[in-house]
C-alpha cells in the first residue's frame, strides 16, 4: 500500500513539473547591470512560436508587443524561451499576456498556452510582483488590467514672473568742437520721455532745459548752451521721466587750457638734508628717512576743480643719470611729499646690508613738474642734497 502511495506522489510531480508554465522576472542585466523585465517559459513542447499581448490599463485596448527590431513573433526553442523586455513596457497597471501557437498544415497558427501577469502600480513592487520563482501556469491570469489610483506629487509651482528691470538714466556734459559751446548728452536704459534741465550748481542759473526729450538707451544731446572755455563750470543735471522718476548728477566741466603758463614750483625746505640714524623694530637694524617736500602750480590748472592733472617727480643723480624714484599729482592747492628713506639690515636675518632709496653718503635729488596739459615739456626745481652719515 506504500509502495503505491508514493508512486502516486511521484506521478501528481512529474505531471505538475511537465505542465507548460512561464514566469515574469525583474532582474538586472549581464550586460549593463541595469534591471529590466525578463519572460521565461518551459514544457511548451506543443507549440512553436509565441507572441505577447499588452492590454492598456485605462482604454482596455491591447496590441502586440514589438521589439527594436520590428519582430511581434519568435520561434520556441525545443518548447522554451527566454526573452529579455524593453523598459517602456513597464507601465503601472498594464497586463503583460504570453501566448503560445501551433502551426498546422496549412501554416495557420492554432493558439495552444496563455500566461498573464499585471505590473503593479509602484515600481519598488516590481521585484517581488515579478520574482525567479513565481511561475504562471496555462490560462491562469495574476491581476485585470486596470488604472492604478497613483498618487501623483502636486505639480510644482509656476515660475515667478521676471522681475522687471528698474529705469535708470544717464548724462554726461560734453564740449563741443568750437570749444565755446556744450551739450547735454542723456540715455535711459529703455525708451522714455524725460524733462531735462542743466543747472549751474554755484548760482543756480539754468544753463539749458528739454522739456519734451525722448531719452533712448544711446546717448543722444538733449540741449546745448554756451560756455566760457577759461573758467571751469560745477553743474547739476536734472532727469524727469515720465514714468515720475528723478535721476540727478553733479560734476565739473575743468576749463580748457590757455597753452601761456609753464609749470613751476617751489621747495618747503632748505636744499640741504642731514637724515638723523633711527633704530628698526625688534633689533633688526636702522634706517635715515628724509621727507621732499614741493609746492607746484600751472596756470592752466583751476585749483578748484578739485582734480589732479600736474605730474611731479622725484629724481636722483647718481652714476652720471637720472633715475625717477617716485611719481606724484597735484591740483596746485595741496603740497606734494615724497617720503624717502636709506635702510641698514642686520645681516642675522638674511638680507642686504644697505638697500632704500637713498644711498649710503650724499644724494643728489631735484624735483621735476611737467606741463598739466601737454605732458611734454617739464621744469627742475633745484638740486637736494640730502646726506645719510653713520
């Protein structure tokens, strides 16, 4: 009676392990490491090629499913296959259907296995919807296709609107070639219609005014008036659009040069200099400083501008030339200072005994002032002579 039991028991598994069956995997390619869906079948030894159907999850419409290559059917090899599926294949709620024919004798294909499986709504289920050892037997379905009610994040928010670019204007005041006559220059950064208005700022004379400009982003003249070319000129310049916002400006216009002055000067101190010896910090030696101080002017040159336009420098003679040791400007009101010193370096810390401007024993220095406006010609001041003894 056992003996027939078990022989029982071995029949009911060889015939389950014989039935056709196919399984869905989800698991990662040899080739690229990258996972994707994976359909098997075995024991489809009745059958000799297959196909598979994709029914859509919303229309219940179906289709065949199509490789890269074109193909919608393949051949079984031996009564198995494997076939690795396009990634756009995964769609939640989809039904994936594998079917298997026969050919007859007259080439028609006779439908002989059906094996389906739904994908499930999240993709993190797919490798447990779609395990190694989960097989599907003929006619059975896992899942009816259907919408999956997908959570979808909100949409994200609508871009801000630009922010608009603030109105800005610009003026300049520019001479014209007759050198008696000046224009009031004016752009605003897009198309607007502005009032104009160009003031002395010392007396407050209107100079000239547009009260209907039309400003562009190209500086274009708004107004012009006369000047006289021997006197500097402080304006304000005054900007009204017709949008209500003000744009102001102050400047000065220097006045142009007569070409009858030369530059001249004079020194703050006597043309003799004894540097007194001065002690370094922390020990490392000692240093002579010496200040040169001069007083320069050009005619061509109103002080009260409040700009620098004459070049001075500081020169010193030595090995039959001139070297220029330092550069400074001036506007004719404030003096011009050169600080000079010869320096002494314990040899402890690693550098040149004597290094400076000045050289160890008597130097001979002048200052230079070269013409404000032309730059070419220059006058010498007297020779300095400025002594750095031990």
């Amino acid at each position: 009676m056992k003996i027939l039991m078990s022989l029982a028991a071995l029949l009911v598994s060889a015939s389950a392990f014989a039935a056709p069956s196919a399984k869905f995997v989800y698991r990662s390619n040899i080739s690229n490491g990258q996972p994707s869906l994976h359909v098997t079948g075995r024991d489809l030894h009745d059958s000799d090629v297959y196909r598979l159907r994709v029914t859509d999850s919303l229309t219940g419409d179906s289709g065949w499913y199509t490789s890269n290559s074109g193909k919608t059917q393949w051949d079984l090899q031996n009564g198995n296959l494997t076939m690795q599926l396009q990634q756009s294949i995964l769609v939640p709620g989809f039904v994936i259907e594998l079917r298997t024919y026969r050919k007859d004798a007259y080439g028609q294909l006779r439908k002989t296995h059906s094996f389906a499986k739904r994908i499930p709504c999240r993709p993190d289920q797919y490798a447990s919807v779609f395990a190694d050892e989960i097989w599907i037997y003929d006619g059975e379905q896992i899942g009816n296709a259907g919408e999956c009610n997908v959570i979808n994040p909100p949409p994200p928010p609508p871009p801000p609107p630009p922010t608009p670019t603030p109105l800005t204007c610009s003026a300049d005041v520019r001479v014209a070639q007759a050198r008696t006559q000046a224009g009031l220059l004016v752009a605003c950064s897009e198309g607007v219609g502005t009032d104009v208005r160009l003031y002395n700022s010392e007396n407050g004379t209107l100079l000239c005014n547009n009260g209907r400009f039309y400003a562009s982003p190209s500086l274009a003249t708004a107004c012009t008036f006369n000047r006289n070319p021997y006197q500097k000129l402080s304006y304000l310049i005054e900007i009204r659009t017709s949008t209500g916002e003000l744009f102001t400006r102050r400047d000065i216009l220097v006045k142009d040069p007569s070409w009858q002055y030369a530059p001249q000067g004079t020194y703050g101190h006597a043309l003799t200099i004894t540097t007194e010896k001065k002690k370094k910090a922390f020990g490392r030696g000692f240093y002579w400083p010496a200040t040169i101080r001069a007083r320069v002017s050009d005619g061509d040159v109103d002080p009260t501008e409040g700009k620098s336009y004459i070049k001075v420098d500081l020169v010193i003679m030595e090995n039959g030339g001139e070297r220029v040791l330092k550069t400074a400007y001036s506007n004719s009101l404030s003096e011009v200072a050169f600080e000079v010193e010869h320096e002494f370096v314990d040899p402890f810390f690693g550098q040149p005994k004597h290094r400076g401007d000045l050289n160890h024993g008597e130097n001979r220095l002048k200052v230079r002032v070269w013409d404000a406006y032309e730059g070419q010609s220059h006058v010498d001041l007297g020779e300095i002579r400025v002594h750095v003894n031990e």
